[in-house]
C-alpha cells in the first residue's frame, strides 16, 4: 500500500499514519463493510416489522409509512453532504459521528412509546446514515491506493452493500418473529458499538482540507440538503397520492428551483460545496446516471417481490424473507466474479454484461402469475437478475470514485450514494404506482380476480424495471474501455 500522498487543489494534503500494515488495512475494510452493511440493511429491515409496528403504536397506515419514509429523508437528503464534511473534517470524525448518531437514534427507536417517537428516530437514523454511508468508501479509497489492492476492496464493500438491501427481509422476519419487532432497532446497539471501539482503535486520524468547517460552502450545503429533501419528498409521496396531486408536484417544483438555485451558487463561491469541474467528468457523470437506473431497478425488485409473496401468494413475512436469501448469495458471487475479472478488463464489460444479465432476469421476472410459486417463477429469474446487478455495481462503483483526487473522495463517495438512493426512491414510486393502476385497470374490466389483478401490476413493473437496465447497459458504453483511459 501507498503512504504517500501529493498536495490537493488547496496545496496541503490530508494527513495519514506513515505505514499501514496487512492486519490494520484489513481491519479497516471489515469496520467499512461492516458499517455499510448497517446503514443499508437499515434502508429495508423495516419492512415486515411495520404491521407489529402499525399494532403496538396504534399506527394509522400514514404513519406506518412514515417509519419508512422518515429514514430515506434523512438518509438521501444528506448524504452529499455528508459526502463533504468527510473531506473537510477528515474520514475519522465523520465516521465516529455518524456511527454514534445512527447506533444512538437506534436506542431511542426502539425503545418508542408513540408513533412521534419512532418516525423521529428513524429520521436520526437517516441522518446519522448519511454520514456514515459516505465515510465508509472514503475509508476504502484513502486506505487502498493500489489499484489491485483498490479492485479486491472495493470488491468485497459493493458486495455487502448490495447483500444489506437484499438481506433486509430476512433479518427482519427472523427478528421480528422470535424477539418482536424492537429488535430490529436494537440490533444496531451492540453492531454500533462495536464499531465504535474498532475505529477508534483501528481508524487513522487523518485532518481533513486545510480551513476545515470554515470551508464549508454553508448556502451551498443548505440549498442542496432542501433541493434533495424536496425531490424525495416528493418522490415517495407520489406513491400514496398519485403524481398529480399538490403534496407531489409542489415539493418536485421546489427541488428543481432549490437545485438550480445550488448550481448557480457553486458557479460563483470560492470554495463550493460540489466544484462544477467534478461534475463534468465524464466517467464520474455516466457512472453516477447508472447507478442511478440500477438503483431504481433492485429497490423495485425487492419491494414488489415483497408484495407479490405476502399479498398473492400469501407467504409469511418469514418465508418471504428467507425466499431472498438466493437473490441475497447471487450478489455476493457477481461481486466477487467482478473483482476477480476487473484487473484484466477494466469496467465496462463487466457493467454492460451484469446489466444486461440483470435485464433478461427482469423480463423473466414479469412473467410472474396469480397460480404460481417461488420455485417455478421467481428463484431463476432473481438468481439472473440479481448475479448481473453484483458484477455491474462493483465496477460502477469504481469507475464513479477512481478519478476523484484525494480531497474530493468523500464527495465522490456522497455522488455515488446519493445516485443511488434518489434512483431506488424514484424507481419505487413510479413503479409502484405503475402496478397499482395495472392491478386497478384489471380489476375495473372484470374477469380478473385480485389476486391475478395484483400479479399483473407487478409483473408490469418488473418489465418496466428491464427496461430500465436496458439503460444501464446503454450507459456502460459510455465509460471508458479500461479504467483511468478517460476522465
């Protein structure tokens, strides 16, 4: 491993330990994916504790939502900007704060009384997310400057990245049927801790830019986290209130002034929160688009595949969870076939091959019926798409952060996350709200029980979400034919 580093745009380099040995690269890899796994597991474990939820706290199905959507406000709203402090505060700091907000706002969930309550933490914990998130890959890119060294870790982080949505389901219907659903908040105390004392043992103190916080571009930071607030905001509500209506269009009209209003403030500040240079890299641009599409994609997947298991084939949240596991162990092996194949060719093959994998096992995946099962109907088709999405994230992931320079890496890791999330909030609200009028559509023209009516609808969605990955595909033309060819 490299242990020196050259001067940034500001002239003064972050500072790091003079020698890093094997068993201190490999901690900090383990404390990064595990950190990641947290964050994202976060994103759905939720999910099947909602109705014990919804019961205990006397919930109305508003409220229940919010418990979801509470989490993505504070996770997707912040993460460019958790994405910046790690540069400017350094990597360590940012990392101990997020782990001890989000290990914290966990506590506090699950020892909620009232609705308020909850939703409040869970919005803690999106915070608390959003800088942690950022800081994990950061940890990775700063720590593994050698591009093989790079390519294995990176490999390992996109594959627990992916297993944490995917796995979500599963550790929430084994937590919530045999220790009740608290749990899955309380599971985050000892994991949380343990982190803590990790990096502070394990973690360098690194400083960060030269100015620090007084660098924070603050108008910038503050129209970007309501521009994103307000674009998720009104994603998500799209999906209880239809996009016409005023509690959807109104806040997405925000967010297009708010986020215009941002570039034309980084344009003309000294030191901006997002330089617009950055966001003229190709590489980094066309990366950033597709992880957007693949996020849209897998976050459809795994709530329509919920659904389609508990509402018409009427599995236990139990059983729906474990029917993830495949889908959950194929990510891993497409990541590590991506990190084994990415040192001889480079990104793109490997993006345009597991998209387009994952394209075919969506559109076999729309072909889901009212009389069938998850053995003739889905575990294929998950295990295809879900194989295609671990070979094409890894290599994404790589080619969106390999061209940012040193003191840009938490901002580059922000971009990356930020996609992401924006992509899975938007593909879920368009998709879903696609399968509730296909299922609505069905049903008005009679001759189609609910059951069929609901298939239907996410069988639509799941098509949609191939062509979704089409684009992927599409995009990973435009990425450069081997890392570092273009920028």
């Amino acid at each position: 491993m490299q242990t020196a580093t050259s001067p940034g745009p500001t002239g003064t380099a972050p500072a790091r330990p003079a020698a890093a040995g094997p068993r201190s690269t490999a901690a900090i890899l383990a404390i990064a994916c595990v950190a990641q796994f947290m964050v994202i597991l976060d994103v759905s474990i939720v999910n099947v504790a909602l109705p014990a939820m919804r019961t205990e706290l006397h919930l109305s199905g508003a409220g229940q939502q919010w418990i979801v959507n509470a989490y993505t406000l504070g996770f997707a709203g912040l993460l460019l900007l958790g994405g910046r402090l790690a540069d400017l505060v350094g990597t360590k700091r940012a990392f101990l704060t997020g782990v001890t907000a989000f290990t914290l706002a966990s506590l506090a969930g699950g020892l909620a009384t009232d609705g308020a309550w909850l939703i409040a933490a869970r919005a803690v914990q999106g915070v608390g997310g959003a800088l942690l998130a950022p800081a994990t890959l950061t940890l990775i890119m700063t720590t593994f400057t050698e591009p093989a060294a790079r390519t294995r870790a990176m490999g390992a982080w996109s594959a627990v990245m992916a297993a944490g949505g995917a796995t979500g389901a599963v550790v929430g219907g084994l937590l919530t049927q045999y220790a009740g659903w608290r749990w899955v908040l309380f599971v985050n105390v000892p994991i949380g801790a343990a982190l803590l004392a990790a990096a502070l043992l394990w973690v360098p103190a690194a400083t960060g830019a030269q100015g620090g916080l007084r660098r924070l571009d603050l108008p910038g930071a503050l129209t970007v986290t309501a521009g994103l607030t307000a674009l998720v905001y009104g994603i998500i509500s799209a999906e209880t209130h239809g996009w016409d209506a005023p509690v959807v269009w109104g806040p997405l009209l925000a967010a297009v002034a708010l986020l215009a209003g941002f570039v034309a403030l980084e344009a003309r500040v000294a030191h901006p929160l997002v330089p617009l240079r950055v966001l003229r890299r190709r590489t980094l641009a066309t990366a950033n688009v597709v992880v957007l599409a693949i996020g849209a994609a897998m976050f459809s997947m795994w709530f329509l595949l919920s659904l389609y298991f508990q509402q018409v084939l009427h599995y236990s949240a139990m059983k729906a969870g474990l029917c993830f596991l495949p889908g959950s162990l194929s990510i891993i092996v497409g990541a590590r076939i991506a990190t084994r194949l990415m040192p001889r060719t480079g990104s793109r093959p490997l993006l345009i091959t597991g998209a387009l994998l994952s394209t075919a096992g969506f559109a076999w995946l729309s072909r889901i019926s009212a009389d069938g099962s998850f053995a003739t109907d889905v575990a294929a088709p998950l295990v295809l798409a879900t194989l295609g999405t671990g070979l094409a994230t890894m290599p994404t992931t790589v080619a969106a952060t390999s061209s940012a320079a040193r003191d840009e890496a938490g901002l580059a890791s922000g971009l990356v996350n930020t996609s992401r999330q924006i992509g899975g909030a938007l593909g879920l609200a368009v998709l879903a709200t696609v399968a509730s009028h296909v299922t609505a559509d069905r049903l008005a023209s009679g001759g189609h029980g609910l059951p069929a009516a609901l298939a239907a609808g996410y069988g639509r969605g799941f098509l949609i979400a191939s062509a979704v990955m089409v684009c992927a595909a599409l995009g990973g033309l435009a990425l450069p034919s081997r890392n570092g060819a273009k920028r």
